[in-house]
C-alpha cells in the first residue's frame, strides 16, 4: 500500500516520502525549480549547462568517474534533466542506500568544484549542433515553434542556449545562478520506493540541514498576446520534413488540462488514434504521429509531432486541421470517450508500480504546489462529458493560438499552399 508523508526543514526544504514497500528499489530526486526560463539575460542555456557542471565532481569526488563509480556502489546510476521550468537530479539505489544516495546528493549539489568548464563547453557545443543545419539555422521543430509561441521570451529560447551564450559561460556565472536559484525554499527532496520515511527524512537533515540561501527571484512573465497563425519553414538536407503544429495553450493550473490530456489521446493515443488511423493506417504517409501537452506557470502549448515525405507535406497538414477542427465543432463519440478513458485508467494504475512516476507525481507535485492523488486523477477524468472536450477544443484550436514549423527539403508550392491552407483554416473557423 502506497504512503505519502511529507517534511519541512527549518531552512524551508520540503521532503516527499512515497513509501511502496512491496518493490525492491527505491528512486531519490532533487528537483529544483529553475529551468530555461530563469536563465540569466545574455546566458540562455546556463540552467542546462550547470545540471551538467554538477556532475563533474565535488569537494569530496574529484572526478565525474569518482561520482559514477559511488552511486554505482549503492546499486544507483546517477541523471539529471532541465526543462523549462525546473532541474531535476535523480537515481534509483538499494532500498537499504537511501541513506547514502542522500549524501552523495548533497555532496553533488552544496559542494560542486566546477571544474572542467571548457570541457563541458565542447561536448554541450556538440549536443546543440544536432539542431543546427549547415547554415546555421535551427532545425529543432520544437525549439521553432517554442520562439513562435514566446517571441523575445526566455520559453522561446532552447533550454540548451546557443552558441555564443554556451562559449561564454564563466564560472563566476554558475556560482551566480548557483546562489541564486540552488536554495532550499525552491527545492523538494523525493524518495519513493522500498524506504523508511523517518530514515529518509533523518537523513536529509543531516545532510541538508545547513544549506541556505535567499528567496529566489521570479521569472519573467509572459505578457505578449499571440493573435494570428505563425508559421515558419526552413529548409534541410534531409529525405523527410519534420512537422510540427502546436497550439499556445494553458497554464498548469487551469482546471482544462484533464480534457487536454483526453484530447492528446484521441488524437495521438495509440493504434486507434485519429490522426494514426488517418495518417498512417488510412494514407500511409507517415511512420508514426505524437502529440505532447506543455502546461507553465501563466501559459502553455499543445504540439502535434511527425515527419513525412516532401511530397506529403501538404496533405499532412491539412488532414491535422481537419482533425483538431472536428474536435472544436464535433462532439467524441461516447464509445470513444469512454475507450480513451478507460486506457488512461489503466495507465493510472500502472503508474503505482514505477517509483519513477511515483517520486514525479508527488515530488514534482510538491515543487509545484499541484499534488494529486491517483484517485483524484481517476475521478476528474470520470467526469469529463464531451461537450467539455468539444469547448476546450473550441479554445485550444483556435486559429489565434496556431503555429507551424516545417524542417526539411521542402518545396515552395508545397508551402505555398500550406500557407494557403492555414488562411483557410482561419477563415473557415469565423464562420463555422
């Protein structure tokens, strides 16, 4: 039976025990809350290459082997992500190694010798020319439709900054955003799996107790108003366009994100999926088609994700279009609400198995003032009518919040026409 307890240290760290005796491992991880979008100005990518900093080694582990070689010994295998929103450290170990994973941690994050800066600086370079052509160009359809949605914001810029901003990272730099933003009242510590909670919690005080700092300072907002389709096109050497068309959405807090999570699996769910029965089943023009939802503090965004030949390009778009549209203007099928619901049901239920998505649930949950139970997931989601599909739909679909990016060697027709296409889901839309 799975237990949650939670811990305030008096230095404002949260600790999050997820107890699931019946595993046999346990999964530790530090979120902080700082990602791409509180990158220092002028340093876009800071947040991304300190995660990476930090594994180089401490006070007490000189090297990034030394580090490996010791959560290795407690049965761990040590990993980071920054998004852009948060940083997070994580790493399965022994149940009976919690202990030590929470002094390895520490050892990690209050007393890193930032050392090996050019050296980090050569391999992020190489992780950032995988989105670049060779002019220089980005090619990320992601990152593309993110600069569309958030013009001249931080969310519009990769997580993984550019170029000049990673070649000119000091380690006066990090030390800043290190002092800034690594403080304990914008952390949570989660355990979950095969624990005790009082050992845990025993154990990062001990370890945690006498770290510090000040309030940490607030990202910038997001103020601009997107009012019309966005599109961008850039061309590749490469057999296939990628595609992306996304939506700006809503924020994490907006009581629509469960209808979305529906949406994103009626369009992209699986093999009955629309746009999988349509795009792949019915005219076998792509591979596979994925769509992911992104919900931030004040706005958020809705992507549809696939690569297809050139030639397919137009086609491509505009059965998307007509699918997101039917959505806005047509109610699910009950039978069809109901299957997807009870697929997303039974992912609630397996996800009570992986201390990953358990420690992601409620330490995640915990950073962001947003923990819900699996019980209460289940029962939103019961609620949810297809009238409430088809007005979010309505909201989200809108030809206002629409952008486009398309990667690839494409042809200028083929855009021509997929220009045309999004006036024309514009204008159709005004008068449905």
């Amino acid at each position: 039976m799975l237990s949650c307890t939670k811990k305030v240290l008096p230095n404002g760290l949260r600790l999050v025990s997820v107890e699931m005796p019946h595993l046999h491992s346990a999964e530790i991880a530090i979120y902080i809350k700082a990602g791409g979008r509180n990158d220092t100005p002028g340093k876009a990518g800071i947040s991304h290459f300190l995660e990476h900093m930090l594994f180089r080694g401490s006070s007490e582990f000189a090297t990034s082997l030394e580090l490996e070689i010791a959560f290795e010994a407690i049965g761990g295998s040590v990993n980071a992500a920054t998004d852009e929103e948060t940083t997070c450290y994580f790493s399965r170990v022994h149940p009976d190694q919690v202990p030590e994973g929470i002094r390895l941690f520490s050892s990690m994050l209050l007393a890193p010798t930032l050392e090996g800066i050019e050296i980090e600086k050569r391999i992020i370079t190489e992780e950032a020319l995988e989105d670049i052509n060779e002019r220089g160009e980005e090619t990320n359809t992601s990152n593309l439709c993110s600069k569309l949605l958030w013009p001249g914001h931080p969310l519009g810029t990769p997580t993984i900054g550019y170029l000049e901003s990673i070649k000119g990272f000091t380690e006066e730099d990090l030390r800043g955003y290190l002092q800034d933003h690594y403080v304990p009242e914008n952390a949570v510590i989660v355990a979950a799996g095969r624990h005790d909670a009082q050992t845990f919690f025993a154990s990062c005080e001990k370890h945690f107790a006498g770290w510090s700092g000040a309030k940490p300072p607030l990202p910038a907002p997001v103020h601009e108003l997107q009012e019309e389709p966005r599109s961008v096109f850039v061309k590749d050497s490469d057999s296939q366009v990628n595609l992306q068309i996304a939506f700006r959405g809503f924020a994490r807090y907006d009581n629509r994100i469960m209808a979305l999570r529906l949406m994103r699996r009626i369009l992209c769910g699986g093999g009955s999926s629309r746009l999988h029965l349509s795009l792949r089943e019915k005219l076998g023009i792509v591979y596979s088609v994925d769509a992911s939802l992104s919900a931030y503090e004040e706005t958020g965004a809705f992507a549809i994700e696939l690569a297809t030949a050139p030639e397919n390009l137009v086609l491509a778009v505009s059965e998307v279009l007509h699918e997101v549209k039917s959505l806005a203007f047509e109610e699910v099928g009950d039978a069809e609400l109901s299957r997807v619901k009870e697929g997303y049901f039974y992912d609630l239920e397996y996800s009570s198995d992986s201390t990953y998505e358990m420690q992601v649930r409620y330490g995640w949950g915990e950073l962001m003032t947003l923990v819900r139970t699996i019980d209460e997931d289940r029962a939103e989601v019961a609620s949810i009518a297809p009238a409430q599909i088809r007005e979010t739909a309505r909201v989200l679909f809108d030809p206002s919040n629409l952008t486009l990016a398309a990667v690839g060697p494409w042809k200028a027709p083929s855009r021509k026409v997929v220009e045309k296409l999004i006036g024309e889901y514009r204008k159709g839309w005004a008068k449905a």
